[in-house]
C-alpha cells in the first residue's frame, strides 16, 4: 500500500500527535480519529446547466513556470474545441499562499486571498469569461480589520463581500474574526469571533469560546450565519512534519463553531464541535433548517440543526472512515436536493458519497480514491459532474512522487465516478491546484467567441 505520510514523519507518529492534541485542546476523548455551486451564497444565481470555465486559484512553486500565484482558466464545455484545456493564466506576482476564492453576488468579480500575504485579489471575470482580469488588490486588510491576518472564505451577501481570517498579527494564533466589505472592495466593518474572556454578547453552548475563524455560510430563512475554526499563521505556514512533532503547535486548533445573528452581525451561540470544524454546507430546501461540517483532526461528520423549538444544537452523526487513521477530511459538497454529501480525505487520497438523505444519521454510499492527495471538490447544480484538486497548503502538500497537483474532472451516474479529463499542473508549470470557481457564458447573456484560441503561455 502507498504510504499516505510520506513526511518526515511516520505515520504512528503522526496519528499519535493529532489525537493526542485533540484530546489536550477540546478537552475530550476522540473517537478510537475551497466553485462548487451547490456551496454557494443563496444570494447568488446559479450555474443550472453547463458551466463553460473552471477557474482555479493556484499557488506558485519556487523552480516552476513563473513562480507566481495565479488563476488559471480551465475549459469545460464539451462542445468546445479546447475542451479540457488551459485556456488563459493571470498571474498576480509572489507567492501569496493561495488558498479560497468566493464570487460576489452579482457574480461580476472573484476575490481571492493569500494567507501569508494578507492580500486580496479582485478579479473581473464578466467582461469576458474565458479571460479573467485583475480588477483590484487589496493591500490594507490587516491595518482596517485592526489585526486580522489570513484571509479565508469569500462569502457573498446582497451587495457585500464577507471575508474570514484564520489568524491575527500579535500572536500569529487562531484568534480572529471576519471583515465585511462592498462588492466594490471597500471595506465595512470587522466582527471579531466571541472567546472566553469577551463573548461580545454570545453564550456558550458547551465549554469553549476559542475565537479560531475559517468558514462562514448563512441561511438568510432562518436569520443566521455560521463560522468554524481551524489555526493560525504560526501554524498553517509551519513545516507539516515540524507541526505534527510540537506538542505546543498541536494545541493551537479550533474547536468551535459560532452562530450568527445574520442581519446584526452579532454572535449568538458558540457550540463545542472538537478537532477543527471546516467547511460548513447548508440545506437548500425550506423546511430544511441545518448545515453540515466535518472536522479535520476527529473524522467526524457534524450536524448543526434547529429543534422543533427554534433552539439551534450541534451533534457529530457519522464517522468518516476510519479516524483512528486519521484520514483528514477536508472540503465538501452537499447536493441540490440535500440528498447527498461528498467528503474528501486528504491523507488517503480519497471521495466518499454519504445519503444525507436522514441527516441525523448520514450513511456512505460510495468511495473512491483520486489519487495520492485530494482537497477540494466543485460540483455542478445537476449534480452529474465533479472537479477535483490536490493542493492543501504549500507547507502541507505531500512530498516526492506522493506530491500530485491536477485538476480532474469526474461524472456521477448516481452509482460511480466516471473519469472524464486530468489537467497536470505541474506538467504545465502552473503550480499546486487549489481552489475552484465556476464562469459561464449565459451568466451574462454572452456567447463564446468563435476566435478564441489557447493561449501561448501555457508551457508544455
């Protein structure tokens, strides 16, 4: 079998730090442990047919290409003669460390972050799809914020942008909060996450105020929006093997989720949701009234539900393989219909469909694995075709023959995934594949352009 920690560590050691840091920080007993447009705002218009491009925010690689951070335009509509092709690459200078992107409401602009940065982004990818441009770079994040460093998760709100971070400048550790600017990137107000010595007006559900940031969905029917917690810069930018092996840097995750009133911006509950909740996935239905996450450290797949009495609760209902091998689930995906869930596993390299159809008690259907590492996931709104990417973090990444960097794309019959096209980006030199984002003609009332042709930069 392929060894899944080809670090500087072995795999023994690795388990053991992860849930013997689990158990130091939440205080419990562990289990024996990033444009998908099914995540997107409910604000946003919708893809419901054929998307036309993938854009993927992507990490430059010392020795690779240009060495820059880049987006690179991927096209994937099968009547298209360039099907499955670069078709266009902005690079933005540096190495930012890459990482999530998010599209305003209108769809216009796609922000994008770099956690090491702390610069924005601002990409215009409407005047014409298939050549983004860079609209706007933000570069006084961490000064308007009053301290925010790493910015996350790009969440659309009528007419505003609502922008995470993982970490903040005194400590470089987990605690931090989100900015809130306009579509336009001007920027609004900061909403620092509750922690135990200011809980800025929450309560707390179990024992833990941490005020670790990562994610934010909201689900405008019920008033509320929620974040999850992950780590800080010291952390995320640390060598992965070195963190594993620092009992101090083990400590420093996130073990909370917070609810949100949506239309104050004010904190109203921290729940307990112990070993790194990250990506949260809300149900599209009305009567629906919960959102998934899944966290990294624990393997756990975690519930945050409304009761019949208007209280809101958090419970783990499934476990993700096997935690004592600490997969890793990183990025997922819930279905249109709120029927399924994808999961993917970054240690095993592996995508697990889950019926969430009871979603108190999740049930995997299906797992696949997709190659050595896998991180994200982008589906389409029909649910009949799945993109995948590698990268994590730069730091992070596997090493050697272990360290694939693709894009690929897969179609759901309901029963299996069907391999349709890989894009190497390190055959390319475009460098680690991160996070997607879907651009299509009809969005805008276009058409493609007959005489677009692919573009000579791209290097083979």
């Amino acid at each position: 079998m392929k060894n899944m920690f080809p670090f500087k560590w072995a795999k023994g050691a690795v388990v053991s730090a992860i849930v013997g840091a689990t158990a130091l920080v939440g205080g419990f007993q562990p289990a024996s442990v990033q444009a998908d447009e099914t995540c997107m705002s409910p604000y946003m218009a919708k893809i419901v047919g054929q998307e036309d491009y993938v854009y993927v925010w992507t990490l430059g690689v010392e020795g690779l290409g240009d060495e820059q951070d880049k987006l690179v335009t991927v096209s994937v509509n099968p009547d298209a003669d360039d099907y499955g092709e670069v078709v266009h690459i902005l690079s933005v200078g540096g190495r930012n460390e890459a990482h999530h992107s998010g599209l305003s409401d209108d769809r216009r602009f796609l922000w994008a972050g770099g956690l090491d940065s702390n610069k924005i982004f601002i990409f215009d990818v409407h005047s014409n799809p298939r050549e983004p441009k860079l609209h706007k770079v933000i570069t006084d994040f961490v000064e308007n914020t009053g301290g925010m460093v790493g910015p996350h998760t790009f969440y659309a709100l009528p007419g505003r942008i609502m922008v995470t971070a993982l970490s903040n400048n005194t400590d470089h550790g987990g605690r931090t909060g989100m900015a809130e600017y306009t579509n336009e990137g001007e920027f609004v107000a900061a909403h620092w996450f509750p922690t135990d010595d200011n809980l800025r007006g929450a309560e707390k559900a179990g024992n833990l105020a941490d005020g670790y940031g990562y994610d934010v969905r909201a689900l405008p029917r019920r008033n509320i929006m929620l974040t999850s917690s992950f780590t800080g810069w010291s952390n995320y930018m640390m060598d992965f093997g070195q963190m594993l092996a620092d009992t101090e840097a083990m400590k420093r995750f996130g073990n909370t989720m917070v609810l949100w009133d949506l239309h104050t911006r004010k904190p109203k509950k921290v729940f307990d949701v112990p070993g790194a909740p990250l990506e949260i996935r809300c149900a599209w239905s009305a009567h629906n009234n919960y959102c998934f996450t899944t966290t990294a450290l624990t393997s756990k797949i975690w519930l945050i539900y409304e009761d019949d009495e208007g209280e809101w609760h958090a419970a783990d209902v499934a476990d993700i393989g096997d935690p004592s091998k600490v997969p890793l689930p990183v990025d997922i995906s819930i279905t249109a219909d709120d029927k399924g869930l994808w999961v993917q596993t970054f240690m095993d390299g592996k995508t697990r469909y889950f019926d969430i159809s009871d979603p108190h008690n999740p049930e995997q259907l299906y797992e696949m694995q997709v190659g050595s590492q896998v991180n994200m996931i982008s589906q389409s709104w029909d649910g009949k075709r799945a993109y995948f990417t590698t990268s994590l973090l730069g730091n992070w990444d596997k090493t050697g023959k272990d360290d694939e960097q693709w894009l690929k794309l897969y179609h759901w019959n309901g029963k299996k995934l069907i391999h349709q096209f890989t894009v190497d980006f390190y055959k390319l030199k475009l460098g680690r594949a991160h996070q997607m984002r879907f651009g299509a003609y009809s969005l805008y009332s276009q058409k493609p352009n007959s005489g677009d042709t692919m573009l000579s930069q791209v290097e083979k």
